[in-house]
C-alpha cells in the first residue's frame, strides 16, 4: 500500500518475493526485489526508471492478465492486487489458481476467463496430496474444505478476476475484506445479499438465534431483536459494536427503502447510545453513522435544527477520525458526507452562502480522494452525487446556468465510466448509480427550463429520469424513495414544463400520476414531512392548472388544501424552513388569483395578508423571494382600491415601491422586479 500510494508498482510479487521475519518476537512481512518496479507517474517518481516498454515483465503463474498481453503500458495497482490474490490461493490450497500457457493462437484472457473456485481446486488434488495440504495447515481436509466454501472462494476469485475493473481497487480494500473474514463479519466479494449479512450477524450472536427467525420475517421484529441485543451489549461492549454496525447497514437500508422513520429513529438513538457511553477507543466509526441517521429521520420530521445539530456532530467526530489517519479514505469519505447534509440543511433554510461553503468543502475532499483512490468506486460514486445533485441545484440557484450545466455534464461522464466498469454483481452500487442518474436529468431538466428557457431539452431531461425512476420502482415497488422520485419528476418536472409550454392537456396527467404517488406515500408514512411538503406543492401545480382551465372551484379547493397541508406541518416544526414558508405562501398567492378572477375581492384580501404574513416570516436575503414580497404588496394596494380603502391603498403601493427600491436582484429577476415597480408605480 506504501509503495501503491507513492503511485509505484512492485510488478513481480510471488512467494519468493515475500519474506517474514520477526521484529520482538512478532511475524513482521517484508516485500523485497523491486527490479522491475515500474512508476506510475513519472513526474512524481524522482530518480526512478520509469518502464514504457510494451514487453511481458514479471513471473509466469503470478502476472495478472493485462500484464501478460499488453505488456508493461497496461498495468496499475490493480495488476499487483492480482498477484496478491494468487499468493492467497497458494497459501491456501498450496497450489496457485492458473498456470497459463501461451500458445499459437492463444491469448491470456482465453486463458484466464472463469478461474476455478481455490475450495473446487482442492477437491480435484489426489487424496494422498489434499491430505498433506491439510495437515500442513493444521486442519482436517473437512474443516479446510468449509473454511474455503463461500467467502475465502469468493474473496480470491476477487483479487484474480480477469478484468482489472472487477477486482478489489487497491491492496488495502483485499487487507480490509480478509479482516472482515477473520472476525467473521460479511464480506464484499459477492452479490449484496441481506439473508446473508443478517446470517453472519446472527452467528456472531447465537444467544439471540430465536429472536433473529422472527427477524427474518418482519421488520418489527427486526427492532425488537435490536432491544435484546442491545441489553446483551452491557456484558460485551464488543459484541454491540457489531450489533451496531449491522443495525446502521442493513436493518437501516431495509427500513429506509419502506419509509419507516420511527424504527429508523429507534435504531439510530438505540446506536447513539451505546457509542456515548463507549471509550474513545471503542468507537470506530460508528457514532458518525448513527448521527447522520438521526438526522436524516429529523430532517424527514421537519426539525432541521436539530437535523442540523446531528450533522455537525458527526462532522466534528468524522474530521478527528480523518486528522488521525489522513491515508485512509473512509473517514474522508465521511466526512465529505457530513459537509453534504449540512449543506442541505443550509439551503432548506434559505442559507445559501452556507450552503456553498459547506459542498465546496466536501467538493474538494471527494476529488482529492479521487485523486489519491481512482479505483476507489464509493469516492467516485460520491463526487458523481454531490455533482449531480447538491452543486448543480447551488449553481442554478445562484444563477449560475453555465456552472450548473458544467457539474451535470462532468457527473453524467463520471456515471457512465462507472457503470461500465463496475461487474454486473455489484447490485447495490448500479442502483445507486441509476438513482444518482435519475437526479442528474432531474436537475438538468430544473437548469433547461427555468435558465435557459429551452423547454424541448427540459422535458427530455424529466421524461429520462422519470424512466429512469420507473424502472427502479418496477424492481422495488416497496422502496418509496423511488415513488418519491418519480412523482417530483411527473410533477415539478414534467407538469410544470407541459404547462410553460402550453401542453395543458399533458400537464394535466403528469400532474395526476404526480399527485397520486404523493397522496399513498403521506397515507403509508404522516409523519414523514417531506412527503406531506411535496404533496403541498403538487396541490399548488394542480390549482394553476385548474384556474388555467377555467375550473375555479376546483383550484380554490386545491389551494386551500395545499395551504392547510404547509400551514400543520409549520405547526408541528420546531423549525421554519423557506421552502416550507415559500410553499405556504405560493397557496396563499394562488387562491388570491382565484378569488380575485371570481371577484371575490374580500376573500381575496384575506388570503393575500396571509401571503404577505408569511413571506414576512421569510429569512433570506434572495432576490425572488423578495419581489414576491413585494408583488403580494402591490396585489395588495389593489384589493385596497377596489374596496374603497383608498389611504391603505396608498400605503401598500408606497410600501411595495420601498421594497422593490431595496432589492439588488440578480440578473434574471430584474425584469420581474421592473414590472412589479410599474405596478406599483
């Protein structure tokens, strides 16, 4: 790893290569002969002889696919990591996994494809030599052949899988998955399987072998083992240590792909707890796990203060994590997730400059990661993210189109390396990578319609990501994340967009199939806000489409239900999120227009004070928020007008010209910041 992280390659490591000798009476390893060592990155090599010879350099038996074929220009860290897993099989089996042969006609793929199991190698040795492979590990033939089954087969097929891309990334993630092995937790080298990981868990704790049956077969009984366990963990600080980490991966997956908040929160306070009360030593990396999820479950809630609390606590114990062990890329990679959910936290609350501190920071350990780890897919796969997502929603937000579509773009050529790098068996990191995608449309679509005013690439955009949300729902119909997804697609997206371009006949159906998805997920899940918030808004989308099309009772009705959805949940919030305020007062604004179009003018001044009201609430200094303030005012003077209250009018329209005056809008505003001044005017 030593020498991998000073970008050389050792390029001929075999048995004879490594040695192990004794430092105060501990077995100490020591690679020697870096003859033909080759420097990745000659400019970083001083006074290295950097190869760029096209010729086989290494040992037949130990040299990995890409080296036998296409020579020294085709090999990196990855090459060396093969070597390794052949050294493995040979100090498992006593025998290495291929002897190619190089023949007329022959490549060394052909050769190398489908390497057998190590546990299937043995079974093939005469019995006089399985026999003595055994006894020479201090085993029965019976025990070495269980302890080769499954994982030890799969950990080595791993490290000597033909395509570099389908091995591990670097020697420190085959080190860290042989440590998984030995203290018997689940290992990566095979498909996510939960019945898998849940049975390692379970034979780590056979005092609770009962409890964990009812596990297998419904969720609640997943948070009722968690509860005995936990009593358990009184008597074995180590033993909950595990139990933890098992509760925040994948108990927590399987309750947030089905919207549970509540188990959720059980769990991630259950975690938190045992972690406060641990030795420093004991922690691991765990209370940052169980901070972050306590503050994704407040965040749902609508508590974004203490969401935000959650957040920068785990910071604080991911970036001691990092300064003492600035090599390793987990606490990093924590870290940069840490700065993400603050970031997102900022910006519901209209804190945008924060906001932007917060992703530049994690921006910028994500790419030194990436720079340091290129092989390392969980760093690529979260700089893809925070591209996809966070920044390019900041940059459109900060009216930076041409910056919004730059971090699109760079995302979009990240996901696509990925996907056809990473192996089919990696289920999990193609999910995710399809979920990021399906955002990456999302947000180009938001930059298409509302900064460049090109409505055809918007609703390519929207339709993309809406297929590609379908697809995941069609595959998971219980993970209402996917549902959430799609319907802000149907809706926000292509509602919205249908309706700018005057499709109001499709506009409709989106906004339909929107509203549908959004009304299951709020009956199946009240207590998740963000549900309830983005129901509001598609009632609101419904309202304008109605009073578009001359159906005034039933845009009043929509509006009314919209405002009465944001007006409970600002009740219950011990927080005031813009979103949510701008949300309130957009339903009051809507109903205004109804009102007025019904000549309602009482009804109508009623609803535009509790627009004004709201947007009074609002704390933030953004441009459009104001000249909503303002145009609400202006709306206000004419309600005025038309009911004979000429000195109030007077005061709205004066107010309005004073609100207007003080706004340093940006660029794109200022055209609706003039017309709103000539209204009040």
């Amino acid at each position: 790893r030593h020498a991998h992280e000073k970008a050389v390659i050792h390029r001929d490591l075999k048995p004879s290569n490594l040695l192990v000798t004794e430092v105060q009476g501990v077995p100490q390893p020591k690679i020697i002969d870096f003859g033909i060592a080759k420097c990745l990155e000659p400019t970083g090599c001083a006074g290295a002889d950097v190869t760029r010879s096209r010729l086989r350099v290494g040992s037949p038996g130990y040299m990995s696919p890409e080296a036998l074929t296409a020579g020294s220009r085709a090999v990196d860290t990855r090459s060396d990591v093969y070597s390794l897993g052949v050294v493995l099989c040979q100090l498992l089996i006593g025998t290495r996994p291929v002897e190619p042969r190089l023949e007329a006609g022959a490549t060394a793929r052909d050769l190398y494809r489908d390497p057998p199991r190590p546990s299937r190698l043995l079974r093939a040795l005469p019995a006089d030599e399985r026999s003595a492979v055994a006894s020479r590990r201090n085993v029965s033939e019976g025990q070495l052949l269980r302890s080769l089954s499954r994982e030890l087969d799969w950990i080595v097929l791993r490290a000597i899988a033909p395509e570099p891309a389908e091995r591990y990334g670097s020697v420190a993630e085959l080190a860290t998955e042989l440590e998984r092995w030995l203290t018997g937790r689940p290992v990566k080298a095979r498909p996510p399987s939960f019945t898998y990981r849940a049975t390692k868990a379970l034979r780590r704790h056979l005092v609770v072998s009962t409890a964990a049956l009812v596990i297998a077969t419904t969720v609640v009984a997943f948070s009722i083992r968690s509860n005995l366990l936990f009593r358990q963990a009184e008597a074995s600080r180590l033993q909950a240590e595990e139990l933890v980490s098992f509760m925040l991966d994948d108990l927590s997956q399987q309750l947030t792909a089905i919207g549970r908040l509540d188990l959720l929160e059980s769990v991630a306070r259950q975690s938190l707890s045992y972690f406060e009360s641990a030795r420093p030593e004991q922690l691991g990396h765990h209370p940052g796990a169980a901070l972050r999820q306590i503050g994704n479950v407040l965040a749902d809630r609508g508590d974004f203060e203490a969401a935000l609390d959650a957040y920068e606590r785990a910071r604080r114990i991911d970036q001691r994590r990092w300064r003492e062990n600035p090599y390793a890329p987990a606490p990093r990679l924590d870290l940069a997730q840490d700065l993400t959910l603050t970031a997102k936290v900022h910006d519901a609350r209209g804190e945008l400059q924060l906001a932007g501190l917060r992703l530049d920071e994690a921006e910028a350990h994500l790419r030194a990661l990436v720079a340091e780890f290129p092989h390392h897919v969980p760093a690529r796969v979260a700089l893809a993210s925070i591209l996809s997502r966070e920044i390019t929603a900041l940059r459109h937000e900060q009216d930076d189109s041409e910056g919004a579509l730059a971090a699109s773009e760079e995302a979009l050529g990240m996901l696509q390396q990925l996907r056809r790098a990473l192996p089919e068996s990696d289920t999990a990191t193609h999910l995710e990578i399809r979920h990021i995608l399906g955002d990456n449309h999302y947000h180009r679509g938001l930059v298409e319609l509302f900064s460049r005013d090109d409505r055809a690439a918007a609703i390519h955009h929207f339709k993309a990501g809406a297929a590609v949300f379908a697809s995941l729902v069609e595959l998971q119909p219980e993970a209402t994340h996917w549902r959430y997804r799609l319907a802000v697609l149907e809706g926000q997206g292509l509602g919205t967009t249908y309706r700018e371009a005057g499709r109001f006949a499709e506009a409709q159906d989106a906004n339909r199939a929107a509203l549908e998805h959004f009304e299951a997920l709020v009956r199946e899940e009240p207590a998740n806000s963000r549900w309830a918030h983005a129901l509001a808004w598609e009632l609101i989308r419904q309202g304008g489409l109605a009073a578009s099309g001359g159906e005034l009772d039933l845009a009043a009705t929509a509006y009314r239900r919209a405002a009465k959805l944001q007006s409970e949940l600002l009740a219950l919030a011990t927080d005031t999120p813009t979103a949510w305020l701008e949300g309130l007062a957009t339903a009051w604004s809507g109903l205004t227009e109804v009102e007025l179009e019904r000549g309602a003018f009482s009804a109508a001044l009623a609803a535009v004070e509790r627009e004004i009201a709201t947007r009074r609430a609002i704390d933030s200094d953004a441009g459009y928020l104001r000249t909503g303030l303002a145009a609400a005012t202006v709306t206000l003077g004419e309600l005025h007008r038309q009911l004979g209250n000429l000195p109030l009018a007077r005061d709205a329209a004066f107010e309005a010209q004073a609100l207007l005056a003080a706004i340093e809008a940006p660029e794109t505003q200022d055209a609706i910041a003039r017309e709103q001044l000539a209204d009040a005017s």
